[in-house]
C-alpha cells in the first residue's frame, strides 16, 4: 500500500483514509486512523502535518495518507 506524508494540504481530501498523530500521543508518536471529515490547517503546508478532523470526530496531525 503506497502513502504520501501528510505536510502538503493539497494531497488531502475529505474522506481520504489517513494515519494521525493525536495531541496526546505526540511524545509516543502513536498513530490513529481514519478518515477525514474536515481539514483545519489554512495554510498549504505545514512542518508537523496538516490538523484535521476525523469522522470520528478525533483532531490531529497526517503523518500518512492511505491509498
């Protein structure tokens, strides 16, 4: 299964299936997946990963985004 980094807004998209960092979890760097309700990050880019909210309703980073 292929992945991109989750840096660059473009290449996320409501309902992509994506692998997020949690808030709580950055020490660990456990990672959650999901699928994307909404993307939160204005800006295009972002060093630690564009913030978003999962169906789930969980907020974090995209550290992957599945295809």
């Amino acid at each position: 299964m292929e992945s991109l980094s989750g840096n660059n807004r473009v290449h996320i998209k409501p309902g992509q299936r994506v692998l997020i960092v949690l808030k709580a979890d950055q020490r660990s760097g456990k990672l959650t997946e999901g699928v994307v309700k909404d993307i939160l990050t204005p800006s295009a880019s972002h060093p630690h990963g564009i913030k978003v909210r999962l169906q789930s309703g969980l907020v974090g980073r995209v550290k992957e985004i599945k295809y």
